[in-house]
C-alpha cells in the first residue's frame, strides 16, 4: 500500500516542469490516471553519468521533492514503460497448452529411456572369444580313489583355479551343503566369502519360492516368476555347485557319498570329503499309509505344479468331447484336495479363482455349472493351526465359493476315478464314503527321504520317523559335536529338558559338593536352574517366566526347597508343553541364517583356538548361542481374501488383506529379478487374465502317446 501511495505521488509530481527538469523525463513519459494502474508495476530505473546531461538538470530544494524521491541521488532516472501488460490466455488454450507440454516431456523421456535400454542391450553382446587357458588340477582331472567303497574322491575341483580368489580359499575347511532350499539359501546369503571353500550339492539347481507354487499351478504365476538359478547364489561366496544326489555319509572318514546320472542314465557314485556338512534336503509328502496314492498329485516341486496344471486343463479339454457322456463329464470336473493345512486350501482358492473367472472366456458355460472343489480335511476345521476364528472365516468364504469341505473325514484309498473316505456323523459314529474324482492333490504333511532314512537307520538315536533329530545349535544328534548339521524340514529340535535334568543338577550338586539325588534347591538356586535351561533350551524360555508361581507350585511339602522329584516334575511339565518346531518356510529360513551367522563366528574364531590349541570339546556353544525359533506369524490366501495370524493378532479381509498378502511375500522374495517377474505376472493377470494356463504345451497333448523316455526326454527341454 505505502509502495502504491509512492508511485502516485511520484505520477503526479512527474507532470510538473520542475520534476519534468530535475528527471529530464520527456511528455511522453508522462502517464495519464487511467494508465497509471497498468504500470504500476513496471517501472526501472537507470543512470546517465554523462557530465552533459549532469549539467542540464536543475536543483530545486529537497524539501520540494516528494518523500520517496528524497533519498534518490541525482542523476537517476526513474523510466515508466508504457506498454500494456499481455492479456490472460483462455483456460482452455493454457489446458491444451500444458497437455501438449507434458506429452512432449513425457514422450523425450520414454524415448530416451528405450533408446538407452537398447544401448545397454546391445552392450550385453559379446563377438570376442571369452575362453583362455586356465589351471586345472590333476586331482580334479583324475580323482584318485578311497574309501570304504573304493570310490572317486573329489578332494580338488574343476573350478578351484578360476580366479585367484577361489584358489585362495583351497585349503580353507570344506563346508558341505545339501540342497537349494529356504535354509541353504538363507545360509548362503549370509556366510562371509572366503571363510570356507564352499560346495552346494543337489539335485535341483534351482531355488523354489515355495509359498506361491500354487498360483503357478493355474496360470496365475509363471514357473520361471518362482525359480532362482542357485549358481548365481553360489557365486556370490565363490563357492561351488554339483547337480547330484546324496546317498550316504561316512562319519568316521568324514566323507559324504554322492551319486549323479551319466550321458547314458547309469548311475555313477563318488566321495565327497568335509569338515562340516549341512543337512537340508526336505521332504516328501506323507502317505499315512493309504493306498493309491500313484493316482493322486503332489505340490512339492517346478515339475509337481507343471504336471497338475497340464492335468487340469487336460481334463477340462476332455470334458468338452462329444463323446463324453454327463456322468464322466461330472467326475472329469470334481477336484477334489486331500489335506486343510495352508498349502491345501490355497490350491482349492486358486483352481477356484481359475474356474471361476477365466474358464467361461474360453470353454463352454456348461462346465461352469458341473465343476465342483472338495477339501477333505482329517480335523474339526480347516488351517487348524490358525485362530479359530480365521479357520471359521475360511470355511464360511468357501461355502460362499461353493467349496465342499468336508471335516472330520480321513482317505481309505484313492481309486483312479474314485476317492473312498470315512467320516463322522453328528452322533459320532463312521461313515465310509464315495467320492468321484477327476483330480486328486495330496498335501497331507511330511515325511523323511530316503536319505534321511539311511542316516537314521545309521544312528542308534534317531528315534523319530518324520525327522531326523538335533540338539538346540542345529547338531545331528548321534554325530561328532560339530561335524554335521541339518536344518529345515528334513530335521526336528529335540527339546527334552527333562533328559537333561541329572546334567543340570550335576552341575549343581558339583558346585555345591552334595549328592545329586538328596539335594535340595532353594528358591535362588531355582533361579539359576531356570537360567541354564533357557540357555540350553531356548524355546522354554515362556514358559519360564514366572519363577516364583513355578517354585509355589511344585513346592508340595511347603518346606521353601525344591528336592530331586518335586524338581524332576517341574521340568517334566514344560517339557511336555514344548511342541516340535512347524515345518514352514520361516523356520528353516532362520535355521540358515542362524548357522550362517555362528559359522562367521567360529572362522573369525578359528586362528585363536589354533593357537590356542582349543580344538575339542562344546565349541558351538562356547563361541555362539542356542537356535531360538521366533515365529513371526501365518497367513493364507483363501480365494479373493486373504487370513492372517501374526503374534496373537487374527485379521482377514478381502482384496485389501490380498493385496497385503502379495506384498509380504513380495517382499520375501530372493532377488529383484524374482520380484519383477512376479510384479509383472500380476498385472498381466488383471490386464489379460489367465490367458497363459489355456494353452497347453505339445508335450503335454502328446503325453498319452509318448513313450516314457522321450517323455523325460521333452520335459529335460521345456523350460
């Protein structure tokens, strides 16, 4: 506002033949009132230094000058523009204006980033030979022989010399690893590079996302969105990697027994020697010892889903035939699941969701009305081992998807166009049943391999049937103390605190200088008790919290001490409390990263007790802590929903909880390559639907007329 009243005062005074002379501002630099307004705000002021024009101004007094003009030197001139300021473009002009702006923008940059993409492809082309001469050992050339079975010994190998990194780390302790699994993989991430000279063995030479299999089994996924070459792992700890099979372990020459196909099929055995071997080789399904299970499908593998995905749609193909009569049609349509748990019901979700949305796009309407999906679970409620109320809402979205569920009921036998069950009736009693089929999955929980089998039957301590057991640092039991290792689903912890009890109180009563079995402890000593089993036993840990309650509770006599059998029952309570560890992803991911970690510590360790001489005895536990399990919740894909149990807290919900579920296990995925691929499958899926799972391949139209050795032929092709 003060500026505005200046800039009249200094309009008005600019009429006067004084300012007119004081200024030199000639007439048509005076403005009239009405153009005063519209430069107002474009005045500028410049100097004449010339003596000259110095010398033509006058001097009147100051005090005649207005306020703003007072400070002014003299010799300034302030000169007013007289042109008009531009008129305002139409909205509409500026809209159109911008559009075209930000297409252009947008249009240089996307070509500069396709240019710039195909000048880095261009870069990944190659026209010079790559190959030089390289050293090789003659041990890895021609393996002498040893051994109890007088085989090949693999004590060098081929690619030992390729960098000079790799032959640094030759006489570094060799660490054995079976299998590509969650656990492998998560040790592989983590272990420092030459510390060990590394070997993975397997016969997979892939990573598999396990958890979203059942999305490939439809088309949701891809195969290839799922899978990650284990060499790139491997590479990063410049380890090596053997496509075979383990088949047995010599513990006294610590020597494991490996075998592998020839370009003829005949099996061809050798010894592969280690200072410490890591177990994890997985599973298999559980038959439960029902028979026929070669009529059912298994979802354990890349080539498990491949095989269902052909069969499903094989059938769908069928059905559409003339010659296929109402009643085969029906059966050729019934899938049927065999199993509740998360893999199971995450299956019947996703055939659902296929059948449900894409199949009416490409097959006839009558197949929608005679497709029915049946889960056949051994227990009250399906994802039993979820909240109740998560298991209530997935059996209500299932009877609203018009998903059978049938609890309570336990497989006979599968026919091959037939499933034969039991189930109990509202007054208890069992009724056999009839169930026709044209597809069966069978995901009933785990059992040992075969190889897991062998070592078993090897160690007079391996009681358990389902897995082979460890102690808490994830050591074989039966086996020198850190020598081998097993992690994942093929291994259980063994958390039998009250076998460890005489130890515990040995101890004790050795410190104290009494006999073992007529001590009493008081409620301090109870203390320390309870400090040793949770450092041994990490899982007993909430159930020791409360160490006063515990000390009242066992306390019968009320004498304020804990004698041998008041003590012995006390731990024998948690020890029947303790539940085995679950066989899931999540666990065998923090087995790996646990091993991963403690074996960083015992080569960081290594030249110490080298000099040190510290080579005997617990050093697991000297140097590293106890494997703790942490679960860090469940969750499952019920078909367009989606439940979760994390930590207590239960939620579900629908494609909000979805879209959640993607991006954990987004987020869990083992590289970025992996997790393009799946950002890229689910938008393909809501752009173009599951167009990709109707066209089967021609090795799976020719499967019935194809002898079986080309078939394994073919399928060694297809990617």
């Amino acid at each position: 506002m003060l500026r505005q009243r200046h800039f009249m005062g200094f309009a008005r005074f600019a009429t006067s033949p004084s300012a007119r002379n004081y200024l030199n501002i000639t007439p048509r630099h005076v403005l009239t009132a009405q153009q005063i307004p519209n430069a107002q705000k474009s005045y500028q002021v410049r100097a004449f230094h010339s003596p000259r024009r110095r010398a033509q101004t006058l001097n009147p007094p100051v005090q005649s000058l207005p306020l703003f003009l007072r400070s002014c030197p003299r010799g300034f001139i302030r000169t007013i523009n007289t042109k008009p300021l531009p008129q305002k473009k139409s909205r509409l002009y500026r809209f159109v204006y911008r559009s075209l702006a930000y297409t252009g923008f947008f249009i240089l940059v996307t070509g500069g980033l396709v240019v710039a993409f195909f000048i880095y492809d261009a870069s990944t082309y190659r026209d010079d030979l790559t190959f030089s001469d390289i050293p090789v050992s003659e041990l890895a050339l021609n393996p002498r022989r040893g051994g109890p079975k007088n085989l090949p010994i693999a004590e060098s190998l081929v690619d030992d010399e390729d960098s000079h990194e790799m032959s640094r780390q030759k006489d570094k302790p060799k660490l054995v690893i079976l299998g590509t699994g969650w656990g492998s993989v998560a040790m592989l991430k983590l272990l420092h590079a030459g510390d060990y000279h590394i070997t993975v063995v397997s016969p997979v030479n892939y990573f598999l996302f396990t958890p979203m299999l059942p999305s490939a089994t439809v088309g949701t996924l891809e195969f290839r969105s799922l899978i990650e070459p284990v060499r790139r792992i491997v590479n990063r700890v410049r380890g090596h990697f053997l496509k075979a099979e383990a088949e047995g372990i010599e513990l006294s020459e610590k020597l494991l027994e490996v075998s592998h196909l020839d370009s003829k099929g005949v099996k061809q055995h050798f010894y592969l020697p280690y200072d410490k071997l890591v177990i994890g080789v997985g599973s298999t399904s559980n038959p439960h010892g029902v028979k026929g299970l070669e009529n059912c499908h298994f979802l354990k593998t890349i080539e498990d889903a491949r095989e269902i995905k052909n069969k499903v749609l094989l059938n769908l193909e069928r059905a559409c035939l003339p010659t296929t009569k109402d009643e085969e049609r029906r059966r050729l349509l019934s899938f049927v699941v065999s199993g509740g748990g998360p893999t199971g019901v995450e299956f019947a979700a996703e055939l659902f969701d296929m059948l449900n949305e894409d199949l009416l796009k490409s097959f006839p309407r009558i197949l929608r009305n005679e497709i029915s999906v049946h889960v056949i679970q051994s227990r009250g409620h399906i994802l039993n081992t979820y909240d109740e109320a998560l298991s209530k809402f997935a059996e209500a979205r299932f009877a609203h998807d018009q998903v059978e569920v049938l609890t309570n009921s336990r497989v006979k036998e599968v026919q091959p166009d037939k499933i034969i069950f039991t189930q109990k009736d509202e007054s208890g009693a069992t009724v056999t049943k009839e169930l026709p089929m044209g597809f069966c999955l069978w995901s009933t929980g785990v059992a040992q391999t075969e190889f897991c089998k062998r070592i078993a039957d090897k160690l007079e301590v391996q009681t358990n049937r389902h897995a082979l057991e460890t102690d808490t640092h994830c050591r074989l039991n039966g086996t020198p103390l850190g020598d081998v290792y097993a992690i994942g689903d093929c291994a259980t912890v063994q958390n039998n605190v009250a076998d460890h009890l005489l130890t515990f109180l040995r101890t004790l009563a050795w410190e104290k200088g009494k006999d073992p079995e007529t001590m009493e402890i008081s409620f301090k000593e109870w203390r320390g008790v309870a400090q040793r089993v949770k450092a041994r036993f990490p899982q007993a840990a909430d159930h020791l919290r409360r160490l006063d309650k515990l000390f009242d509770e066992y306390d019968k006599d009320q004498s304020g001490t804990l004698d041998f059998g008041e003590l012995r029952e006390l731990l024998k309570q948690i020890d029947n409390r303790l539940t085995s560890l679950p066989a899931t992803a999540q666990r065998a991911h923090q087995q790996g990263q646990y091993l991963a970690r403690k074996f960083n510590k015992l080569a960081q360790a290594a030249p110490g007790m080298r000099a040190n001489q510290m080579d005997y005895g617990d050093i697991d536990a000297a140097v590293y802590k106890a494997f703790e399990y942490k679960h860090l919740g469940s969750l499952a894909y019920i078909g367009n929903a989606a439940v979760f149990d994390i930590n207590g807290l239960s939620f579900s919900g629908g494609l909000l909880a979805v879209y959640l579920w993607r991006s954990v296990y987004f987020a869990q995925s083992v590289s970025l390559r992996t997790r393009i691929l799946l950002a890229m499958d689910w938008s393909k899926r809501a752009l173009f639907g599951r167009g990709e799972f109707f066209s089967i391949s021609i090795l799976s139209l020719a499967s019935s007329f194809l002898s079986p050795s080309l078939m394994r032929l073919g399928e060694d092709c297809t990617c």
